[in-house]
C-alpha cells in the first residue's frame, strides 16, 4: 500500500467502521473538558475500552475536576478505577497530574505537546490524543493497532508505535492524521484483529501487503 491509494483506503475505511463501536476517548471528547479527556486517555492504556468508560463514568462522578480530584483520597481513586490495568499506578499519576495542573497551569490542561510530556504517566498517544480531542489540533495518535495495521499494510516498516507516528508524519497526508486513530481502533479491534484477523471479510484486502500474518480467517 502506497499514497497511490490512501485515498480509497481511508473511504472505505471511513464506511466500514460506522457501525464499529466508537473509541471511548472520542465519545468522552464529545461531551467533556480537556481535563476528563487527559484522565479518560491515562485510563485507556493497556485497558479494554468498555473497562475504560465504566471507570471513567465513575471516577468523574466522584471528581470531575482537578481540583475535586487532589481532595480524593488515593483508594477512593484506586476503588473508582478498578480494574484497569495498572490502575494503582494510574491513581497516583491522575492525582499527581491534577496537582501540576493547579500549580503550574491555573487548573488547565496545557494544549502543546512538550508541556503534556512532561506530565506524568502522559506519553506521546496520550498527548496527541489530547490536542487532537481536546483541543482541535493536529496530531498523529498511534497506539497498538496503529502500529499494528500500519505496517500490516505495508504502509510502514517500524518496530514500535514512536516510530510508525515518525514515520506516519513524514508520509501520511495530513487530511488523515487526526482521524486514522478512530478508524484503526476499532477496525482492529474487530476486523484486522491481532491474530487471526479477518482477511476474508476486509474490503481492503486487495491494498493490504498482509506483512507478518500467518493465519487468517
């Protein structure tokens, strides 16, 4: 797969995932601050997304603002969140990220890309997540299947998500950037699956290099 073809691979794409189940960030995105954006993201990682919403749902109905979230005791975070992955660790950072956010930043959620690094337990997907989401601003957010997908096509060649993002602003055009995240969750999620993905059903079949897979249903 090449930029000869992007075009039509992002329409069909664009087509096949509406009746996917939408990325909890997004759906968070659309009725929330940039703060329950941040946490709603730090939450995701490595968690399953319908995991990820009933912790978010329940952890903002506790404390919905950086301020309500210093005043919480750590096991009322840890309680909240349960059971997602990490959530111990993900509890303190969430507490540590309210508390910078007060103290450096007036209760605000910085919208440049070095000041969210800098942010603890906050990485590149996350950043990009949060400028994209929260702020209407231009970014590459690359998870797992992201990577994954990318370089399943042969669109990319690169060991880690860090690269494939490299890699993806360098060749992507920029009318995609912002969106290939919600079309390859979800398509990875129920299409071009991990192992096993389903080849036979995917309407990109013919673009798709099929790099790395072994087995296909």
């Amino acid at each position: 797969m090449d930029n000869s073809t992007i075009d039509t691979v992002f329409s069909i794409l664009k087509a096949d995932v509406k009746p996917l189940r939408e990325p909890i960030v997004s759906k968070v995105a659309r009725t929330s601050d940039a703060f329950q954006v941040l946490v709603s993201t730090m939450l995701s990682l490595r968690t399953k997304d319908a995991v990820t919403e009933e912790a978010s749902g329940r952890l903002f109905a506790l404390a919905p603002t950086p301020e309500q979230m210093v005043r919480t005791p750590l096991d009322r975070i840890e309680k909240a969140i349960f059971p997602v992955g990490f959530y111990k660790t993900k509890a303190r950072n969430i507490r540590n990220v309210s508390r910078i956010l007060i103290d450096t930043y007036g209760g605000r959620v910085p919208d440049d890309m070095d000041r969210l690094l800098s942010l603890p337990g906050v990485g590149r997907k996350t950043a990009n997540l949060v400028i994209i989401l929260a702020f209407g601003g231009l970014g590459i957010c690359v998870d797992t299947h992201v990577h994954r997908i990318t370089n399943r096509w042969g669109y990319v060649k690169t060991k880690t998500p860090d690269e494939t993002e490299m890699r993806l602003r360098e060749k992507l055009p920029v009318q995609y950037w912002t969106v290939i995240n919600d079309y390859l969750v979800p398509y990875g999620q129920f299409v071009c699956v991990p192992i096993s993905p389903f080849c036979s059903r995917c309407r990109l079949f013919d673009f798709c290099r099929r790099t790395g897979v072994k087995k296909s249903r």
